[in-house]
C-alpha cells in the first residue's frame, strides 16, 4: 500500500492536523471540564506536582514510556487502558449556550480489536485491527462499522514503525474499498509512547508529525474527545448514502428541477444542473505552524499556502442543504447489483463504482415497480464539468451543425458526413447514441491540504542516514561512514487538486442481455473542445492502455518532419543562432484520429481476446484449434500489456501489418475480414503521418477524410455477403464466478447475503475462487465441448486496467504480477 500511495500525503504538525483535520476541534474549556468531573474521579489522569511545585497531568496506566516487561505484560495488555480513556471521556455532556444544537455522544466507542477479524465484502479479505472506534456489536468487528482503526506497537524501532504504516493504510483503503459511504477516514498509530494521525481522501492524505502521549495526555484526550462526539458526517460517512443489512445501498439523489440548463465555458467549475448542490468542505485554515520534520526518510516539496478559510463547515454546510430541501425535494433508489467496481491499492483518485438500481420508498421501506436504472458514482475534479454539461454542450454543436438547410462546408468528406446524419440530426435520433440521463447530483467536495504542510515521499522506506563506501586499502576513505544526501523527487506528480462527488443516473439498463446489443457514448467528463487551447494542461488522464492510441502512449508523434538545412552554403560562416522552436501545432495533442484509433484496439482486443470462446466447428480439427489459441494468447500479452509504455510489439503491430498473424490465429468465419481491418490500420497510420507532415494538426477539417473511411469499415462488414462473423462469440454464457456475482437475479429476495463489492473489471480472481484453467474445464464440461489439450492456462490472458498518468518502472508493471492469491494476502502482526 505505501509504495501504490507513495507522494499522496502531506504531513503537517500535530496542533495543525486537529484545528485542519479533525471531524471538530473541542474547546479548552470542554477539556478541563471533562478532565475535573470525569477523568480525574475515574483514576484516569492524575495530577503531579514536581519539586518545584510545578504541576503536570499522567495518564494512570501511563506513567512512563510503555515497555514490554518480560513474563508481566504484552503488547495487548499494555495499550488495552485505551478504552477505559475513551469510556470516561464519553461520558461527558456539552454545555452549550442556549439556541445552539449540543453535541452530543455519537453511536461509536472504543474497542480493543485484538486477533479479530474484520469482516469485509471484499472476497478473502483477512485485516486486523489492533483497536478502533467502531458501532458494531461486541461479537462482530466490520469495515462499515469501523469509523477510525487503530495500529499500535510497543517497539520503537524504525522497522516496526514501517510495519504500522502499511497496516494503518491497508486498513483504511480495505474501508474505503468497501464501505461505499465513506467520503474521508482517519487512522490512528501509537508507536510506543508516540502517537500520529493519519487523514485519507481521494485528492490527498495527511499524517502529523507524532507526539508524545504520555507528555501530553491533553493531546489523546482533545482526539478521542473529537472522534466520540463528531457526527456520521464529521467522520466521513456520506448522508446521502444508506447501507442496508443486507448489503444494499440506499442512494438519496435531489430531484431535477424544471430549470433550463446553461452550457459553461472551458474550465467552469458550477453544474448547470438545478438539482446538484456543491457541498465543499474546508480549505485548511489558520496561520503557519511550526513543522518539524523527525524522519529523514522522508523528503519534501515547499509548503502549501495559507488560506483564511473556516476549519469545519462540512457539517453547518450539510445542515442548511437539509433546511432548504423538504423530504420530497428527494429521489430515492436501491442498489440491485454491481455492473463495475475495482478495488485499488490506494486512496485517491476517481474511484468509479457502477451499479443496476431501482425507485425505493423510504416510508414503505419497499421497492417501486418499474424500470430498473443505472448509478454511477465517481470522484472528478473539482473544476471539471459535470457529464450533463459536457453532453448537453455536445447536442448543441451536433445540433449546430446538421439543422442547417445545406452543408455548412465546403470540404467535399465533411459534406458526405453533413448528409448522411442531417436526416438524424434534424429527428434528434441521434441523441439515443447516448446514454439518456435520468438525473444528476454533485455533492462533497474533499478537503485542500492544510496551510503550510508539505507534500512528502518515502512515507514507507527504510531511514538510511549514511552508507559504507569499499575500495582498496589504498584509498583513505574506504570503510569509512558517509551521511547520505536529502532525499529529493525528480518524478513530476499532479497537484493536489480537491474532487468532488458526482453521481449520474441513466435510464438504459445496459447490463440487459437480452436486449439486442447498441453502442452507447458515455463518460465524457474529459472531453474537451477541439482545438484545445496551448495554455490549458496538457496533463494526459488515467486510462486504459490497452485501448490508447499510440503517438499517446508513445507521448510524441510518429511522425516528426525535419527542416531541409542541407545546401552549398557553409552554414559555419553565419555567426547568427537559429532559434529552433515547433510549430504550436506540433506539441502532441488528442485528436478525433486518436479517437478512431482506440476503436480499432478495441475491436482488435475483442476479437483476439476471444479466440479460445469459439465453437470447435471454427477450426479444421483440434490441433488446429490449439495452435490457434496458444498462438494468440502469446501475441495478445506482448500486444495488450497494463503499462503506460508503448512496448516494442505494440508499436510494431500499428506501423507494420498484423494481417499475416490475424488470419494465423482467427477462425475462418473472421479471419476473411482481416484485411479490412488491415486496411483500417493504414488509414489511421497514414492519418498519423500526413497530418504532421502537413501540418494540418488542428484543422477539423483534415479528419473528416478519415472518418468517413472508418465509416465505410462498418458497412462493408455490415453488407458483407459472409455473415458468418455475425456469431462470433465475445459474451460467452459460461462465466467465472466473480462475474456471475454481478450478475445476481436482481430480486432483493434472492439476492445473495453479502452482495458487496466483488473483484470487477481490472482485477485478477478474488481470493479463494477456482483457477480460470479450472473453470476453463468445468464450463467446458457443463457445455459438452471439452477443449483440446495443449492449450496453455487461460491465467496468461491480460485484463484491461485503468493505469494512473505517471510512467511505471518494472516493479510497478501489473503485467508481472497479476495479483495476491487468499494465502499472500496482508497478515496481520498477530497472525505470526
């Protein structure tokens, strides 16, 4: 987990963690009351007074730093006076002035969680906390209970602090994996007698600098006071989220008010939907403190400005929202089954879950007949627009364009498409090649990291402070200790840029089988207007690198023409420094031939990745049958790799023709179109090249040529007299179990007891499943159709990933390790 998470924090000190990060900042006031009227009569803290006459506060069962005594006490024994803390600070009431809501004790307590097991809906998930602040039951510990997990260790040693980090962030991405309400989570580590917090969200996490418990007790109280009386929201849990028993979710999404909507420019962050409220959450606030830096493992970038920014709005936020809109200002749908999850190592990011829904009745508390709906929730930057403005922006122009009475161009293939689609453009039919939104919602908007903390690396490493040189005898400094520089970060990582929520709701169930198959266009929250503006980033976003073009994946253009400087005059006579610059258009940008070139890798991965799902009719025999299959399975993974490089075969297999293998490896039915996809091939390539060489880059016109040409690709399929390739198999009935799990009879009824998040599109097989080889046999077997032998383990396949922008050395490179079985999950420390 550190090394996926590896330069998402910024680390600030302890005072300026709990006034930015803390669900609410409990006063001096409320700290002595509680200390007089609870603490101190319950034996929890005692008052000392020095020589001097100088008096301080301990902790009872914490007199000293806390030590293993050998025989005496374990680690166990040592922290357990923990609950009995949080017990006594639990008990305290608020007094607030009159008028005011008082805070009063919220659902959750602290718990001791030693050797047990935190129950999850993520398959062969194994973690253990040490402690946490939970609202389950005494004999359950679970993910959606666990409000703030809790890792300590009695051992000082830097190992044994790297070994609480990996467990306290395994923790909080498990819940933040899991538990689809959490916006935020906290995390505590005691490490010995320090104690440090830890804040996650999806645009960044934050740790502070530790402190000493057992010096400053005030501190652990100040905390502790703050998780047991902050509110479900204060502590990251979304109030527009329901989880039911049985695993279901309850979505609450405002209504669509009949209001029209306005297109924004580039780079306005507001959502011209009525319906969506923006609930931003607290820039940091208040002046610079103090940072010290204890750990020089770590390295830092400059500080994060100041703001005057109010520390904790989220909750009066959420409160007026809720004053504004009355019960029936609300929508509410139920969750049927995942269509589309993954689950990541880490924390930030866009975290896209995809679900079936249908209209629930929160008074009846019972489903409402109807068309079943689809949800997606995502996390997008907080500056970007919403896909209903994207969309809507997108009808206008389309709209712009085909209701004019003739073609408004004079370039001949731009008036081929202007005729084809003005009879659909003028109908609006061609608004169901999009997916309908139902309606839409922005919500919580994720913290900006705190005013004056630094962004920091190596959270996770080893401290190494000097290093031995070697050599010879001969060399004085052999042998001899020297320190080792700062450390310093030459990678160039995004900002922190705050997201926010953003869920859209789709009429289409596109999850129906039995509907026949139509292309819809969705996820168009990065779509941008051409030609793009040189000032705006160019900073590419997570994809999937399967299906990326390659002048992208390659981050230049294939073709880079070079200015004639050749001639008979002497070049060295001129004393005069040519300044050599690109032309603007010659930066690389995305194209709408990039666009049709991620259309070609899809239908080549569709139909390679497919091979071995066809009937054994396809091939002449068996043998055949298996030297086609092992034959594609070898070329698809050195074709289809989940790394943001463009490796040498995939660059190969775009500028050079992979006509000869694709009729070595097809079945005849589809083997016979490979020279149109061939022929697809060389339009994109020549595409490549000729608009650089023309320098014709961000001239619309140019690609109107190439799409018309990709059109005729479909109709020639379409009209082909072999319509053998219509039944080429690439949704065969005989699935894996994880994909059965999300496609579970959507009948609350019989919908299964934890319908939890399972391993979905990106992921190898959950922990504990069969073996694809396995189930390779048994759907072989239930079908009567068992494979020939020879063929090698289904497991060699690729699966599309979405990857993340920055460049992934070999130990990062997912095609190298294709997951954790149930036996290499995380152990916990006290498993051993």
């Amino acid at each position: 987990m550190g090394h996926e998470m590896d330069g998402d924090f910024v680390t600030c000190s302890i005072d300026k963690f709990m006034r930015c990060y803390l669900p609410f900042l409990p006063l001096d006031n409320d700290i002595n009351r509680c200390l007089d009227e609870h603490l101190i009569p319950d034996n929890i803290i005692t008052r000392i007074v020095d020589k001097a006459g100088q008096e301080s506060l301990l902790f009872t069962e914490f007199p000293d730093t806390p030590v293993i005594v050998v025989g005496k006490k374990n680690e166990m024994q040592i922290y357990s006076p923990l609950a009995d803390i949080a017990k006594s600070i639990g008990n305290y009431s608020f007094q607030v002035p009159a008028g005011e809501k008082p805070r009063t004790r919220n659902r959750f307590n602290y718990r001791n969680a030693y050797n047990s097991t935190i129950k999850s809906d993520i398959e062969g998930s194994n973690h253990k906390n040490d402690g946490c602040f939970t609202s389950d039951p005494d004999n359950i510990l679970s993910t959606w209970g666990t409000a703030v997990p809790v890792e300590q260790q009695v051992r000082a040693k830097h190992e044994d602090r790297l070994d609480n980090i990996e467990k306290i962030l395994s923790a909080n991405v498990q819940i933040m994996n899991d538990d689809v309400r959490r916006m935020f989570t906290y995390g505590i580590t005691f490490d010995a007698d320090e104690m440090r917090l830890w804040y996650h969200s999806r645009s960044h996490s934050a740790v502070s600098v530790p402190f000493n418990f057992v010096k400053e007790p005030l501190k652990l109280v100040k905390i502790f006071m703050s998780f047991l009386f902050a509110t479900d929201v204060e502590l990251g849990y979304d109030p527009m989220v329901e989880r039911q028993e049985d695993g279901h979710y309850i979505f609450k999404i405002p209504r669509p008010k009949p209001t029209e909507s306005t297109i924004l420019p580039s780079g306005d962050a507001s959502s011209s939907h009525s319906a969506s409220s923006s609930l931003d959450s607290v820039s940091s606030s208040l002046d610079n403190a103090s940072s010290s830096s204890d750990d020089n493992a770590l390295s830092t970038d400059s500080n994060f400005p100041s703001t005057d920014s109010d520390s904790h709005p989220i909750e009066e936020q959420l409160s007026v929202k809720e004053q504004q809109d009355a019960p029936d200002d609300y929508q509410y749908y139920r969750t049927v089954r995942v269509l589309s999850c993954y689950r990541s190592n880490k924390i930030s990011g866009r975290m896209p879950r995809v679900w079936v829904i249908e209209p629930y009745d929160p008074v009846t508390k019972k489903v409402i007949p109807g068309d079943q709906l689809v949800l997606k929730d995502v996390w997008i930057e907080k500056s970007a627009q919403t896909e209903r403005v994207i969309q809507t922006a997108i009808f206008e122009d389309i709209n712009k364009f085909g209701d004019c009475k003739a073609p408004p161009t004079t370039d001949p293939a731009l008036k081929i498409i202007w005729e084809q689609l003005k009879d659909s453009i003028q109908s609006r039919e061609y608004k169901k090649l999009f997916l309908t939104i139902e309606n839409d919602y922005t919500g919580f908007t994720s913290k900006k990291p705190a005013s004056g903390s630094k962004r920091i690396w190596g959270l996770h490493k080893p401290v190494e402070t000097s290093y031995k040189s070697t050599g010879t005898t001969l060399r004085k400094e052999a042998g001899q200790s020297h320190p080792i520089p700062a450390s310093t970060e030459t990678n160039i990582h995004r900002p922190f840029i705050p997201k926010k929520q953003y869920r859209i709701i789709y009429k289409e169930d596109f999850a129906d089988d039995s509907k026949p198959w139509q292309g819809k266009l969705m996820d168009l929250e990065y779509a941008r207007r051409f030609p793009p503006q040189f000032g705006d980033t160019q900073e590419p976003k997570t994809g999937t690198p399967f299906f990326m073009p390659t002048e992208i994946l390659f981050e230049r253009f294939l073709h880079h023409p070079l200015p004639d400087r050749l001639g008979i005059s002497n070049p060295y006579d001129n004393n005069d420094t040519e300044e050599e610059t690109l032309d603007e258009a010659r930066h690389l940008v995305h194209h709408f031939h990039h666009d049709l070139e991620s259309l070609w890798w899809l239908i080549l991965y569709l139909i390679t990745s497919h091979v071995e799902d066809q009937p054994a009719a396809s091939w002449p025999d068996s043998n055949a049958q298996a030297a086609a299959i092992n034959a594609c399975r070898i070329w698809i993974r050195r074709i289809f790799q989940n790394t943001m490089q463009l490796s040498s075969e995939r660059h190969a297999c775009f500028i050079q023709s992979p006509k000869k293998k694709l009729v070595e490896i097809l079945p005849k039915s589809v083997a016979v179109h490979a020279r149109h996809i061939e022929t697809l091939r060389k339009d994109l390539f020549d595409s490549c090249i000729v608009c650089v060489r023309n320098n014709r880059i961000l001239d619309h016109d140019f690609y109107a040529t190439l799409h018309v040409r990709s059109g005729w690709f479909f109709t020639t399929l379409q009209g082909s007299e072999q319509k053998d390739w219509r039944n080429y198999v690439i949704n065969p009935k005989e699935t894996t179990p994880n994909a059965k799990s999300l496609t579970t009879s959507s009948n609350p009824s019989n919908a299964p007891s934890d319908p939890g998040i399972k391993v979905g599109q990106g992921d190898t097989p959950a922990a504990g499943s069969k073996s694809l080889a396995a189930i390779d046999s048994v759907n072989a077997k239930q079908s009567g159709q068992l494979k020939p032998a020879g063929i090698q383990s289904k497991e060699c396949l690729p699966r599309p990933v979405k990857m993340q922008p920055l460049k992934r050395g070999p130990e990062k490179n997912p095609n190298l390790n294709q997951g954790r079985s149930k036996n290499d999950s995380k152990r916990s420390r006290h498993d051993s």
